[in-house]
C-alpha cells in the first residue's frame, strides 16, 4: 500500500522508517556511489528530512520499504534552490503550486510497477495540496524509469554527459497521465485518495498549501 507521511510522524511507523532510510543508503551511497552521509545505524538522511517533508511510501504487507519519495514545497528551502541553481541558470524557483520531488528510492528488488505507484502516490499529493507542478533534480537513469511509467518530464536545463548528465525537470498534473500511471501500478485512484486521507495530516496539508 501507499503510505503518506509527513517527517514529524515518522516515529509512529518505526518498522517502515527504518527500512526506507536503509534502502536509501543502498541505493544512494552503496550502489550509487553518491556522496551521502550514513549513520552507524546504516540510513542515509540529510538536511532536508529535517524540514518535516511529506514521504510518500510503498510498504509491503509487512510494513517494510518497497519504495519511497520526498516532498517540500519551493516557497522553503529545497535541494533545487540549495544546490544545483546553476542547472536553471542560476536562478530560483519559488512558488506555492510548485513543490519539489527528492530521494526517489527503489528497495533491491522491488516490483517494476512500485516505480508507477510512487508516481501515482505524488499525482495524489498534486491533487490533495493544490500543487499543479513538482520540480526535481535526476541523473540520467531516472530518465528510463520515468519514460517507462509514462510521466516523463519537462527538462529545465542539464549539465554533464551520459551517464553523468544531471537534469532538473518539471511534472505538469494531469488527469490523462494520472489514469495511464494507474494502470501501470495496477492500483485504484480512488484507493489512493483514500490512503493520502487516511495517512498524511490535514492541518499540515492545510499549511504547506497556503504557505
């Protein structure tokens, strides 16, 4: 199931916490070779964990980490604006319909279609928070994955090559690319509607949208 998570309620889920910022180290730090830190604990968390973003997170019957994505809106701090300013030109991006997409995780393993829930699951967070746009910062292999869900975004500016390229790109919602996504992850748009009600928290959701 899909699970949505603001930060501050993380200690509710421990099981479900604890696997998602382990299966981040694997992918980020082990297996990407990205240059993240990791605790003794062995989970990769950074700054931005600490700003309370909404996960969204695929958990399996057991309550454990298939996959997992990170959400913060641009009218605070973001990686975007942080970091890789120079991707955009060297210019910002600020506004309260936009908000930013980080830390897409894919435990080893993990079904094809867990990639096309996660998509689903951020569709809903459009819908939900009154976001018409989400911006994120991806290397060259996401672009596959985004391509083979059926969600590829809009390129905003690049830089590198090959398998070193780093792109910022912009998911535009739609109800055309929600049914499609839908499909794919074989899962019920109403049923996510439901989880989003039953997971994230309404007085948060309420702020960040007019923030």
């Amino acid at each position: 199931m899909l699970n949505f998570i603001y930060a501050n309620d993380l200690s509710r889920n421990p099981v479900l916490a604890e696997s998602m910022f382990r299966d981040r180290a694997d992918q980020f730090k082990t297996r990407l070779g990205w240059d993240v830190t990791v605790d003794h604990h062995g989970r990769e968390r950074d700054e931005y964990d600490n700003l309370n973003p909404l996960y969204v997170i695929y958990s399996d019957p057991k309550g454990r980490h298939l996959g997992s994505l990170r959400f913060l809106p641009t009218t605070g701090q973001t990686m975007l604006n942080d970091h890789f300013t120079h991707l955009m030109g060297g210019g910002t991006l600020e506004s309260p319909f936009i908000w930013e997409c980080t830390r897409f995780c894919l435990a080893q393993g993990a079904p094809s279609k867990i990639a096309a829930a996660l998509m689903l699951g951020g569709g809903e967070v459009m819908r939900q928070c009154a976001v018409d746009d989400f911006v994120g910062v991806f290397d060259a292999r996401m672009i596959r994955i985004y391509r083979r869900v059926g969600w590829p975004p809009e390129i905003l500016g690049s830089a590198g090559d090959g398998n070193d390229q780093i792109s910022v790109g912009l998911w535009s919602r739609s109800n055309e690319d929600r049914a499609k996504i839908a499909r794919r992850a074989q899962m019920d748009p109403a049923l996510v509607a439901e989880w989003f009600h039953a997971g994230a928290n309404a007085k948060q959701t309420e702020m960040y949208t007019l923030a």
